[in-house]
C-alpha cells in the first residue's frame, strides 16, 4: 500500500471515528471495579482507549497514561522492523495482582496524524507490551487485533492486563512476516539505529537481538558446505547442517569502547532433519541429544590497532565503511591466505585503510559458544548469546546418552568423541576417515559429568521432544483435528 492510498484511508476513517467516537465511561487515574461474576467489564477512556474482561474473582483496575519510558524503536517479538510510536503517551495498567482474568483485552487508539506523518499502513500496526525489564516493547502476533474502522489495536485473549501498553508501527512495506533476504549486498542489510533492543528476522527464521548503543549495519548470507577443516576444535560435536550462517557489520568484528553492544542469536532448528540425524547416530526413543551452537569469530588484529578504532561506531553509520568490510567478507576461502600474507607485509587491500576492514579474517575453526543456550519450542529455535556477531555461526549436536541420566559427553575422550561426531556427521561434511587426526586441544566442557546438566551452552533435547516437534509441523503447529475426528468417529463406529 503506497502512503498515498493510507492518506486516504485515513481521511475516510476521521470522518468515521468522529461519528462512532464511543463515550468515555471511566476515568484515569481512578480505582475502578472488575467484577468477578463473569459479566464483561469494559471501560472506556477519555482518549478513547479501552479495557475489557471478565472476571471470575472481584478485583480493582487503576489506569493512567504515562510519559513512554523508552522509544517506539525497541521493539521485540515481530519480524521486520523499524518501528515508530503511534501513540504520544503510553497506557498503564495496574490491577491488585488480577490472575484469573477471562479474554483480557487492552485496545489503544492510534493518532491518525502519527499513522499518516510516519507512513504506516494500519496493517502493520500493533501493541507493545513493556518487557519486564523494560528494555523492549513486547510485541505478540498471536494475540494482535486491528481495526482498521476505529483505528484502534488491541492485545486480546490475556488472563492477566496489568502492565504498560503502547500502539506501535512498522515502516515495512511488507505485512504480517517482514523477513530480511540473506546476502552481503547494502539492499539486505539492516540498520540498528543504536538506541536500544531491536530485532531482525531472516528468511528461515535466522533472527538477530541487538543492543547497541551506536549504530551498526549488519548483513546475514548462508555459505554452502561446512569444510572438516573447521570443525577440527569442536569434541565430538557434529555440525547439524551443511551450510554456515556469515553475520557481518559495518563493526567488523571490532568493538569499540564506545558501542556497548550485545546480541542474542537464534538459529532455526530443523526438525526433520534432526529426527533423522538421531536416528541415524542410533538415539533410542528415551535418548537425547546435546544442541550447541558454534562460533568461528573474527581473528583479533595481531597489531591491536583498537587506539584507532574508537571512530568505528561513532557518529553516523558509515556506509562507506560497510562496503568494504562486506566486500572483504565476500572473498572466498582461497583468498584466506592470499589476504593474511597483504596483511603481513603491511599492505591492505582497502582503498581508505580503514581499521575495520584488516579485522575480517575468521578464526580457521568454529568454537561452541560458552554461555547460556536456550530453546524455544514455539519458534523451533535455539537463542544464545553473543558478545561479538561478526563471523560465521552452526548447530552442532552430539549424542547425550537417556534422558535424565548423567551427561555423558563432556566425560567423552576426547578422539573417540571426535571420530563418533565426525563419523555421524551430515553429508558434504566431515568423515571420520577425513577429519584431520590432529586436532588442536578444544575448549574444554566447564561441566564434568554427575548430574543430568548440559554443558555450557548446550541445551538437551530428547527423542521424543523432537518427535513432537516434527508431528507439530506436520499440523500446521496446531491439535491434528481432522486425525481427532476421524479416531473419534471410528472409535464410535463410524456412527458419530
Ligand atoms: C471495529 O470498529 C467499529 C467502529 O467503531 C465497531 O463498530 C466494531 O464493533 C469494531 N469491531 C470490534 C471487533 O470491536
Ligand atoms: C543421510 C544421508 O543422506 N546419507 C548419505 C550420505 O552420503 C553417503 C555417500 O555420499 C550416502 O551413502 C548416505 O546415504
């Protein structure tokens, strides 16, 4: 939808919104009471804005507008970005610790002129809840309604409002799923502006959590294979896939003392192929494995040149110093040395010698993240993270023996546990017979073995988890109704 057919849209809806305008029946910044008889509650107020439920205990309900603790940027939980706000205060919702709300609702009126000014089509537009750490504006597709003949956006199906609301909206031109393209050119690169938490999506569900405190321009693109030469420092851990995912941004790699950053990365996880890579390495139906994710980051300038790097984040984001930077990334592997031996002999192969560019080199081999994994079994991802995004990223699994029973990998020697992985490995990568004998000593597993814990940075997933995983995508990631009603009909022989 081009801004001018919003413009008219949104003239049309004026008219609208002042013929249907509903009359405030409940003030802010007044103790109102939720029923608990299971009649709806609905209250309306001055602004237009409303909240509804039933109840089933008696509570209290105070409501006020409040000055928005932080932008309408930092948004979480949505594809694509950016995000403007589309209301000039926010909405605080307090109640005496209401829990058993029924078909909670908290619905917000947009400002047409913030709409039009900023254009954004009214599908695109939602509510953002404050994080608990009020660092983000949580946004929940599931539980999105809009209506396009009030304007007004609403968080629906809730069993507990209390919290702080504001309407926010997307400049994307897409609707619904906004996924950014994999590639290393300017057209896929996506801009944080350095203001707080903002979130990108790639087109597999790649997603990228960044904090920043300066702007960076980032890229993603998927490298085919998974060279056994990288996987020499991992113990007995198989890569999941046969492809790298490769982060770069216009930081390359460095970071500034003035760009306080951190990220969450979160890797697709493809179930199918998971199922059938543990059937293959002979996991029982009680067995599990251990998910990681690797990194193979950026090698560290052996000059330390970080006195000149304090410019890198600073001001705007430089385009200029992307280009080089993704230009330098794009070279192939046969490049690799060709590169390192510039460098050595004090050339560099860019036009400005621009410090960013000579920190480009990838550590030869990929290293299991040390930190907290997580797995989300909704989005069929697993999120860890990162202190440093530039550089190539894979899942790795490894056999963990049953579930519940003590963790036997990080107790593996260490050459067995290397030939079991390599030898169980995806194809286009690493035999056993391949896999180079001497391989560097890998980062240690903080965990030893004893209690059922996975290794830092590793998540557990068992067979029969991905079992269920596999038979939720099968159905469309709901109940298998049509298979309920046929089990149901034959179990009542066919007469039902
Ligand atoms: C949407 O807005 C119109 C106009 O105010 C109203 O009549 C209608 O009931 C609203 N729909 C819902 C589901 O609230
Ligand atoms: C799971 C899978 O596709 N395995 C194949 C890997 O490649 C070898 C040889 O190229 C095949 O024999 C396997 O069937």
């Amino acid at each position: 939808m081009t801004s001018g057919t919003v413009s008219v849209l949104l003239l049309l809806l004026s008219s609208n919104v002042i013929a249907q305008a509903p009359v405030a029946n409940s003030n802010f910044n007044q103790v109102l009471n939720l029923n608990g008889d299971m009649n709806l509650n609905s209250f309306t107020f001055p602004d237009r804005s409303k909240v509804e439920a039933f109840s089933q205990a008696q509570q209290q309900l105070i409501v006020n507008q409040n000055t928005p603790p932080i932008s309408g940027q930092q948004v979480t939980g949505s594809t694509g970005q950016p995000f403007v706000a589309l209301m000039p205060q926010s909405l605080s919702v307090n109640t005496n610790g209401a829990t058993n709300l029924v078909g909670g609702q908290v619905e917000l009126v947009m400002d047409p002129q913030m709409l039009q000014q900023n254009a954004v089509n009214p599908d695109n537009t939602f509510v953002g809840k404050l994080s608990p750490d009020r660092q983000s504006w949580m946004v929940m597709e599931t539980v999105r309604s809009v209506n396009i003949t009030d304007m007004t956006v609403r968080m629906v199906k809730m069993n507990a409002i209390d919290g702080e609301y504001m309407a926010l909206g997307r400049q994307t031109v897409e609707t619904n799923a906004a996924l950014t393209p994999f590639g290393s050119d300017q057209t896929s690169s996506v801009v944080i502006q350095g203001t707080g938490l903002q979130e990108a999506e790639f087109v597999d569900g790649f997603r990228m959590s960044v904090r920043a405190t300066q702007p960076i321009t980032m890229t993603v693109n998927v490298k085919n294979g998974v060279n056994p030469s990288m996987l020499t420092a991992l113990q007995g851990q198989t890569p999941v896939n046969n492809y790298r995912y490769l982060v770069t941004t216009n930081l390359a790699g460095v970071t500034p003392d003035l760009n306080r950053q951190a990220t969450v990365v979160q890797l697709p996880i493809n179930a199918q192929r998971i199922q059938m890579m543990m059937q293959t390495m002979g996991v029982q139906a009680n067995g599990q494995v251990a998910l990681a994710v690797a990194q193979r980051g950026v090698q560290q300038n052996p000059g330390g040149a970080t006195g000149q790097l304090q410019g890198v984040g600073a001001g705007a984001p430089a385009p200029a110093a992307a280009a080089p930077a993704v230009a330098a990334q794009r070279r192939g592997r046969s490049d690799f040395r060709e590169n390192i031996a510039r460098q050595v002999q004090g050339g560099t192969p860019t036009t400005n010698n621009n410090p960013a560019a000579t920190q480009l080199l990838l550590n030869p081999t990929f290293t299991p993240i040390q930190a907290n994994a997580v797995i989300d079994p909704l989005n069929m991802r697993i999120a860890i993270p990162v202190g440093q995004i530039d550089g190539e990223f894979i899942i790795t699994m490894q056999n963990a023996g049953a579930a519940g029973s003590p963790q036997p990998a990080a107790a593996q020697g260490q050459g067995q546990g290397q030939q079991q992985g390599a030898a169980a490995s995806a194809n286009g990568t690493a035999t056993a017979a391949e896999a180079p004998a001497a391989a560097k000593p890998a980062e240690r597993r903080q965990e030893a073995g004893g209690d059922a814990q996975p290794p830092t940075g590793a998540i557990l997933i068992t067979m029969k988890e991905i079992n269920k995983m596999v038979e939720l995508l099968q159905w469309g990631g709901q109940a298998p109704i049509g298979q309920m009603m046929t089990d149901y009909v034959k179990a009542n022989n066919g007469t039902s």
